[in-house]
C-alpha cells in the first residue's frame, strides 16, 4: 500500500492523525525521528521559510518546498494549496501539479485570490460560496487517484463578510460536494469548535494547532480528526536561533558548552545520514587505510 492510499485509508478508518509541520528536509527528518506519521507542510511557514510572506509565494515555489519535505522522509505529507492559486482552471492545474508531485493531501480554501497579507493581520476577505463551490467541483474533477486527499477550507468564520452561520454553511456544501475532510480556519476557543463540529457532522475535520493550549486528545474528543501545526516549526526554529545568536552578541559566547555542542551536532548528522555514509565509506572507499596507524 502506498503513503498515500495508507493515508486515505487512516482517514475513512477514523484515525486521529498528528501532523507536525516541517518546511525544508532537516526538519521533516526530525519530525519523522520522533515517531510522528504524517508531515505538514503549510503556506505560512513556507513563505516565512522563503523570507517572503504566503500571499506572495507562488505555486512553483510551494510545490519545490513540500517536494525537498517529500523526497527526504518515508511519510504522506499534507500541504497547503492556498486558494488554488486563481480560477477553476487554476485550481485544475494545481490539483494535478500536486497530485504528480507524490503529495497524500492538499487543502484548497475560499479566500480572495491573489491573496492578500493582511489577513494574516485579521483582515480575510472570501469568495461568495457559489463560485467557491465551482472551483472546488473542478479541482475534485481534475484527481487522477481516488487516493489523492483533497480538503475543502473555509476561512468564513474569521473573515469580515462571514460569521459562524457562514461557516457551518458552507462546510456542509464542501462536505455535500464530495470532499475528503473540511478545514474551518480561525475556529480556535473550545465553545466555538464543538458548535462547528455539531454544525458539520458526517465529515472529517482538519484543525490548525499550536497557537492554543488545547492537547491532541482534547482536539480528538472535540470530534476533530486531522490536527496539522502550521506556524509551530517556523516560530520554533526563530526562536531557537535568536536564543543563540543574541547571546552570542552581547556576550562573545553562543550559549551552549562543548559538550552540548557536540551532543547536538551528531543529532543533526543522525539525521542527514552521516553515520551511514561513513560505514559504506569504511567498507568501500577507505579500506585500504583500515588497520593504519596515526603517523
């Protein structure tokens, strides 16, 4: 079975399923280290990833990024499509550009397109829900592999011309639309998502984690299956690097002793393979200097 037919299956079988997020191949291969079984790979921290916000990210380049996340783990990875980056017939090609790429799943949402940076800032602005709904019926026209997840979002709830009513509305249409799961973005306060999860039943829902203090079992009794962290690699990994670097101004001196230097630095060469490489090198390449002494 394939990741992604395995990943489908999860799906129709009730699975909860983690996804931690990671945006280049060290940090895929850490999530895959620590034993999680799916990978996100969202807008946001690509375009932070690429110094450039997510609105201003193309398709090539949210395609390159989940395809270095993709080719260096043994997971399905989830990735965020954006509004499908235009029109029903764009939405076709990304479906298919995605889809070709090896990718499990993809989520497409109802926000204006070209997307707009302030609604990182609050300000969402969404399509009316009949011309949503007609980019979404050809994007599921254009999969190839039934196993091919696609994942209807609506970003109503928080967005100026919506409410709740709104977005219950339309991921009842999603889910009467034949999507794979619906995704309610900025449904976050515990009230707010059992209210969304009682509004939208009979589907899998996909939750953006993180940003609260609500635990993967909390998320899974709340009746939300898939529970993706978008921002959570980006913010970490800043915030890593400040930690070290600051220190490193304002007292000559990074922060971290030898000893941990160390420790962390064969972690990171765990990761890329390093001891790997070495035996096939001490098998191979560097027989002949096997037995010598220092001289």
């Amino acid at each position: 079975m394939s990741l992604r037919s395995d990943f489908k299956a999860r799906i129709l079988a009730g699975e909860t399923i983690t996804a931690p997020g990671a945006y280049d191949p060290l940090s895929a291969r850490l999530v895959q280290s620590l034993g999680f079984d799916t990978i996100y790979t969202g807008g946001y921290m690509s375009g932070a990833h690429l110094a450039v916000t997510e609105p201003l990210m193309t398709l090539t380049e949210q395609v390159e990024v989940a395809e270095r996340v993709l080719r260096s783990v043994d997971l399905p990875v989830i990735c965020d499509a954006g509004a499908g980056y235009g029109d029903p017939v764009h939405a076709m090609h990304t479906v298919r550009t995605f889809e070709r790429a090896g990718l499990a799943a993809i989520h497409i949402e109802d926000q204006v397109y070209p997307k707009r940076a302030s609604y990182h800032a609050g300000l969402e602005h969404i399509t009316p829900l009949d011309e949503f709904l007609e980019k979404m019926k050809y994007a599921l026209a254009a999969r190839t592999d039934p196993d091919f997840v696609i994942i209807g979002r609506t970003d109503a709830f928080s967005a100026v011309e919506g409410d709740m009513d709104e977005a219950i509305r339309r991921g009842n249409a999603l889910r009467d639309l034949g999507v794979d799961a619906v995704m309610p973005r900025g449904v976050k306060e515990r009230e707010d998502l059992d209210a969304y999860r009682r509004g939208v039943p009979d589907v899998p829902l996909l939750v953006i984690a993180g940003a609260d203090d609500i635990t993967v079992q909390e998320y899974a009794d709340l009746g939300y299956q898939i529970i993706i962290y978008a921002s959570t690699p980006t913010i970490a990994a800043a915030s890593g690097l400040r930690q070290v670097y600051e220190s490193l101004r304002d007292t000559g001196h990074i922060g971290i002793n030898a000893p941990q230097v160390a420790e962390m630095r064969a972690e990171v060469e765990a990761l890329i393979s390093l001891p790997e490489y070495q035996q096939v090198e001490a098998e191979t390449t560097e027989r002949e200097f096997q037995g010598r002494g220092r001289h």
